[in-house]
C-alpha cells in the first residue's frame, strides 16, 4: 500500500479539515516566501486536494 492510499484511508470522512490544513499550510508558506512562490504553492495545493479529496467526485453540474 503506499503512503497516499494510507493518507486517504487515515482521512477518509475528514477531506474537509484536511482541505482547511492544505490552505492553511500553503498560507504560510506564503508569508514565509513573501508570496514568491505563489502560483507553485497554489498548484501544489489544489493537486493535494484533488488527491486526498473523496473518492467518488460529485458528479458534473447538469447543463
């Protein structure tokens, strides 16, 4: 098993506060870099969040 598939198991339930820790995480890296780093740290952050995120996405928004 690798270390992402046990990350999800151990947040299974949680995506939301483990969302809230990502941005909070990427926040201070921020300020630690004074925002030079921004676009990458953002990148980095939404990828986290799509992969730690539920399994089973919400379905596309009807047209």
């Amino acid at each position: 098993m690798s270390m992402m598939d046990k990350l999800k198991q151990m947040l299974k339930g949680h995506e939301d506060q483990a969302g809230k820790g990502i941005d909070k995480a990427g926040d201070y890296v921020d300020g630690k870099t004074e925002g030079k780093y921004r676009t990458q740290t953002d990148m980095a952050q939404e990828q986290l969040k799509r992969r730690l995120g539920p399994e089973d996405p919400p379905p596309p928004p009807a047209r």
